[in-house]
C-alpha cells in the first residue's frame, strides 16, 4: 500500500471514527445469564462474570462506548459504539451491572439494556421492581421482552403482549420504553407492524452487525451477535471488531 493511502485512511479515522466503524457495522451483543453454570438451563445462555469482565475490559481498553437505544442518534457521533443487551431479566444481571462499574472510567460509562418479560419480574431469580429502578437510575435501560414471552408469530392477539408490557415496566421505571426483543427471535410482517404501534425498535436475533440500509422497517430488523458459554477472547475480538 501506497504512503499517500496509508496517510489518507490515518487521518479518515482520526477524524472520522465512527463513520469509520459504521462501514464495519455497529455490534448490538446479547446475553442472558452472567454467572456460574450450575447444570440447570442451557448452558450457552451463561456467561460466567470472569469472562464477562474481560469481555467488558476488552471494550473498554480498545475504545468502545457503550449505548442504549434512548442514545440510538449517538452512534454516529462517539467512538466505536456498541450495544450490550440482556434477554429474559435474569437477577445474575446485576452481577453485569456491578462488573461495569468497576471498570468504570471517565470515558467508559456502563450501559446496557436488559429486556425485561413484565409478568415475571419479582419471580424466582429474576429482577425486581427495585432492581428495574436502581438499573434505570444508573445508566442501564429496561425495556420489554413482552409481557409472558410468547412466540409472537403464533398468538392472534398481541395487545397485551406489546402494550400492557410497555405500561408496566414504564410505570416501575418511570422512563420510556422504546425497544422490543422478540422472544426466540421470532418475528413476521403482522408482528413488526404491530410492534410499529409501541416501540421505535425491534431486537431480533439474526446474526451479525447492525449496517443502516435504509430499508424498510430497519429498525424493527435490528440484528444482535450472541455472545455464549463457549465464546473465546480470540471469538470476542473478531465478533466486534
């Protein structure tokens, strides 16, 4: 490669580093459970805290931020930007959250969106009402997986499901609810446009960076990378980069 072209893209991404990163595409990562696998579940859904935390120290040492969809407008503006998502509303999360604040620095803020199932908060292992506050008051958005995680292609009737779930988890966080997750990723055109009706996104789970297309509905199609049991540093590293 020419020194002039090795000048010219130097400069490109020292000026321009998220339009830069936009060409790569923005990763929206998704998790379920950060803890010990103990044999109950599925064991991919886990993340144990030890590789989380170095997952989340990766970010921060290679100069990502960390966004929630209320700062969507944001990603064209900041370094590197990259979305941590959270499925089901499991009370482990909280060991995500407190991960975060310990790598805290003044450039990296923790930030993640922990989509919540509405009619299972306060259950066995999953958050509760002060939990949802506490997050949303630190940096985290709650938003809605639904109010009982249905498949959503399969149910006639999807008011409840969208709507109701929204006005909970609304009234315990006191902060809008902008995004929905999909339960099992599963989508169709009558659920995105009902989704339409509530929400300014919709979270799927088909794999790899988010690229804006300008297509229709794009942004009820969000893709998201799973991050899993199993995923390596080395895999980490080339899904977000």
């Amino acid at each position: 490669m020419k020194k002039g072209t090795i000048l010219f893209l130097w400069v490109f991404l020292l000026c321009f580093p998220s339009q830069a990163f936009a060409e790569r595409g923005i990763p929206i990562l998704v998790y379920h459970s950060i803890d010990e696998y103990k044999g109950t579940g599925q064991k991919e859904l886990y993340v144990t805290p030890k590789n989380f935390e170095e997952q989340m120290r990766y970010l921060r040492d290679h100069g990502y931020t960390l966004l929630t969809f209320e700062q969507w407008e944001d990603r064209k503006k900041v370094n590197k930007p990259i979305f941590i998502t959270f499925d089901d509303g499991y009370k482990n999360n909280l060991k995500a959250f407190d991960i975060l604040k310990k790598l805290q620095t003044r450039r990296f803020k923790p930030a993640g969106t922990i989509f919540v199932i509405s009619d299972f908060i306060g259950g066995v292992g999953r958050l509760t009402s002060a939990d949802l506050k506490m997050l949303a008051n630190s940096g985290f958005s709650i938003q809605s997986h639904t109010a009982t995680h249905p498949d959503l292609t399969k149910r006639e009737k999807l008011e409840y499901e969208l709507k109701e779930a929204k006005g909970k988890i609304e009234n315990i966080t006191r902060k809008p609810v902008l995004a929905l997750s999909y339960p099992y990723g599963n989508f169709n055109p009558r659920v995105v446009e009902e989704t339409k009706k509530y929400y300014q996104f919709g979270l799927t789970t088909t794999p790899g960076p988010y690229k804006e297309q300008n297509i229709k509905n794009e942004r009820y199609l969000l893709p998201r990378i799973y991050v899993k049991y199993s995923t390596t540093m080395e895999d980490f590293a080339r899904i977000v980069e």
